[in-house]
C-alpha cells in the first residue's frame, strides 16, 4: 500500500451524492468503488471509494486529479500526515503547517498526463 491522500469535507459525504457530483467534474465511476478520469484516450483510476475517497497517486497527473476532485465536492484534499494540497494562483502546492513547497503547474501536470513517478 502506497502514500495514501483523502478528501476531506466538513460534512460526510453520501455514495449517490458522490456519484451525481463526479460526472459534470469529468470524472466516472468504475464499478462501485473506482472514481477514474480519462486522458490519451484511455481511463485512469484517481481514488477508491470506501466511505471517503481515499487515493493512492503514483503521478503527479493522480495528485492533480484528486485536488480537482476535491475541489468538485467541496473537499479538502490532504495526505496521511496531516499536509493539505492546495491550488494557488495555477499552481499545485503542498503545505505541512511550516512549509509549503510547490509541485507544479496544475495546467502543465493535467496535460502531461499519468506517467508514473520514477522510483
């Protein structure tokens, strides 16, 4: 099991309120449990529903997509040590309460697409 991120809401979020929230964001569901969102003509897995969306990015495209997804459901989108991921001025940040380091260009990193990260 991989670095997990969740989205986070003040409210809890019900399964058939996530399923009519997703589709006009561009995403789909796949199954029950699967949200996914598509790029180069092929579908992506972006997170897992388990009573929260919970993902498990190996992009920085999955990262990106979760913070839209977040974003669509009026979430947060924050990691398993408590560091939230936030977009600025076009701009993916990272903030761990006493930094904030930037991961890219939301535009950029969507338009690349789902390459995995180098290990």
């Amino acid at each position: 099991m991989g670095y997990e991120l969740r989205v986070v809401r003040e409210s809890p979020l019900a399964f058939a309120e996530l399923a009519k929230a997703i589709a006009p964001a561009g995403f789909e569901l796949r199954g029950s449990e699967e949200i996914v969102a598509g790029h180069g003509g092929g579908t992506h897995s972006v997170a897992r529903w388990h009573g929260q969306l919970v993902g498990e990015p190996g992009s920085d495209w999955q990262v990106a997509q979760l913070l839209r997804l977040a974003t669509a459901l009026g979430a947060r989108l924050m990691g398993e040590d408590g560091e939230v991921y936030a977009l600025r001025d076009g701009v993916i940040e990272v903030s761990t309460g006493s930094s904030v380091v930037e991961i890219g260009k939301f535009e950029e990193i969507i338009d690349a697409g789902p390459s995995a990260w180098s290990p």
